[in-house]
C-alpha cells in the first residue's frame, strides 16, 4: 500500500484501552522509548486486531499536528 503520510515512527504497541465507542493505544517507539498515543475508533482497533506486544507504525499527517509552548 502507498500512502502520503511521510511521517512515519516504528514502534510496538505498549497499551491498547477499549472504551464502549473510542480505543486509546500507546505505541513505544523504536530507539528511544518514547510513547505515542492515539485515539482510535472501538472498530478500527478490533478490526486491526491490535495487540499489546504486537509491531506496528505510527503515521503523522502534517495536517494533523499541534504544537504548543507557553
């Protein structure tokens, strides 16, 4: 599959917390440590069958990124 993210982390999937609509999952990326966490729907982490242990990316749409500093 191509697709335009260019932003893309290696990681493994640390924690996935099904909620009755939304999942958080917490991936710990590759040479770091770092956790990302996203939000994702109930189904689209059921239907990606996602597992604690498992390998997975993580993808950033420039679009999508905030920033904040005080």
């Amino acid at each position: 599959m191509r697709i335009s993210a260019q932003n893309q982390l290696s990681g493994t999937i640390a924690e996935v917390d099904l909620g009755a609509v939304m999942a958080i999952v917490k991936i710990r990326l590759d040479g770091g440590g770092q956790v990302v966490t996203s939000s994702v729907t109930r189904n689209a982490a059921l239907d990606l069958g996602l597992q604690v242990g498992q390998p997975a990316k993580v993808l950033i749409k420039s679009t999508a990124v905030t920033i904040g500093v005080e």
